[in-house]
C-alpha cells in the first residue's frame, strides 16, 4: 500500500525487528501462575510495567525513523491503515 522505497523499508524492518523483539521480552514478563502473595503480584505488575516502558522506548525511535523516512502520501495512508486481518493485540 505504501510501496516504500529502499531506505524506507530498511526502517521499516527496524521497526519490525524492535517490535518483535519487545513482544518476546514482554511474553518474558507473564508469570505462568498467578503469584501467591499481594507483593509477589505487585513485583509481577512492576515488572511488566517497567518491560512496557523498554519496549515503548526501544519502538518508538524506530517509528519516528520510519515515518520521518515517509512522504506526504504515504504519511496520508500510514495515518489510517487498519491491522492486518487476525492481528491481535494479545500476547
């Protein structure tokens, strides 16, 4: 759809690959029981927090750089581009 050039797809897979790697640190973070004492779930909760705020701040960079790299036209359809079927936001 926004047929990016070759230095626009070179950010693009930046922002891939940080996106992939945050969703793996974040997978990282679900404990696979629910932790047994109110600290426990609170040290869980700060954990995935603070992974929330690496991930936001390794994709962010890497978004502006991708769509700094983008033209007024393809800013234009980037704007409202829906995610692909049977993405979810689940982890």
């Amino acid at each position: 759809m926004l047929q990016p050039n070759g230095p626009q797809r070179e950010a693009f897979e930046a922002l891939r690959q940080a996106a992939q790697d945050s969703a793996a640190n974040l997978r990282g973070t679900c404990p696979s029981e629910m932790p047994q004492t109110p600290y426990a779930r609170l040290d869980a909760v700060k954990t995935r927090l603070a992974t929330m705020v690496e991930a936001m701040n390794a994709i962010r960079p890497k978004l502006q750089d991708f769509y700094g790299s983008l033209n007024d036209e393809q800013k234009a359809k980037f704007n409202i581009m829906a995610p692909p079927p049977g993405a979810t936001a689940q982890q």
